[in-house]
C-alpha cells in the first residue's frame, strides 16, 4: 500500500475497546510500545490506577465491571 492510503485506513478503522465496548478510531489502540491494543487509552489508564491501588485482583474486577456494564445494555 502507499503511504497515502495507509494514512486513510488508520484514520477511518473503527475498533471496539475490550473493556468499555465504545468504538473508538485505531490510533486510540496504539499507545506505548505497542500497537493494536485491546483497551483504549482511557481504560488502560484506568486498569492501570486500579492496578495501582489494589493490584492483580482490583484490575480483574475493574475489567470485570466495566465489561458488564456495557455487554447487559446490548
């Protein structure tokens, strides 16, 4: 692809965050060292901040409900 119409498709690709469900554009996954995360930006920092407070277990259940907030709406 040229660079042209890679620039289009990341621009235009549309991705659903693991954690909260919204869809965000790609480069909202793309952080860090890494790109094509499963988390956006937002709930990464905020697993991270429950990571931080209450360790492995407070993110999992962090995880847990923000994901059972969005799948009982659908």
């Amino acid at each position: 692809m040229t660079l042209h119409m890679d620039f289009y498709m990341a621009k235009t690709f549309q991705k659903a965050c693991s954690i909260c469900g919204r869809t965000y554009p790609a480069q909202e996954f793309s952080y860090g060292n890494k790109d094509n995360r499963s988390y956006c930006r937002a709930c990464d920092k905020a697993e991270k901040s429950a990571y931080s407070a209450g360790g492995t277990e407070a993110a999992r259940q962090f995880r847990e409900q923000q994901r059972a907030k969005w799948q009982s709406k659908v």
